[in-house]
C-alpha cells in the first residue's frame, strides 16, 4: 500500500484539477481517501489535504 499527499492553500477546483491529472495518468486501485483542512488565521485561507491511499496496478 502507498499513499500519494495532494495538498491546496485555497484553490480548491486547481487541487481537483491535480488529482484528476494524477489519477489519470497512474493505474491504480485506490483503498482509501481522506481529506482534512486547517484553517491559517495570518492569510485567511483554508489549506486542504487529501491523502490517497492506493497499489499500483500493471
């Protein structure tokens, strides 16, 4: 099992976008998706992380 970490300081549709791209272009079985926020009070933005757990497939 690996996980690849996406992670987006407000552009969430960009951070998508990246996954998107990522999941298309690498054959896997993803097992698990996880996402959390944090909250940074200096720049008022919502960070997002996205953690995909996968095996790679041939």
């Amino acid at each position: 099992m690996m996980v690849k970490v996406f992670t987006s300081g407000g552009d969430v549709a960009r951070l998508e976008a990246i996954i998107n791209e990522w999941l298309a272009s690498n054959k896997v079985r993803v097992a698990n998706v996880s996402q959390s926020y944090a909250y940074k009070s200096e720049d008022s933005v919502f960070h997002t992380l996205v953690s995909i757990w996968y095996e790679p497939q041939s």
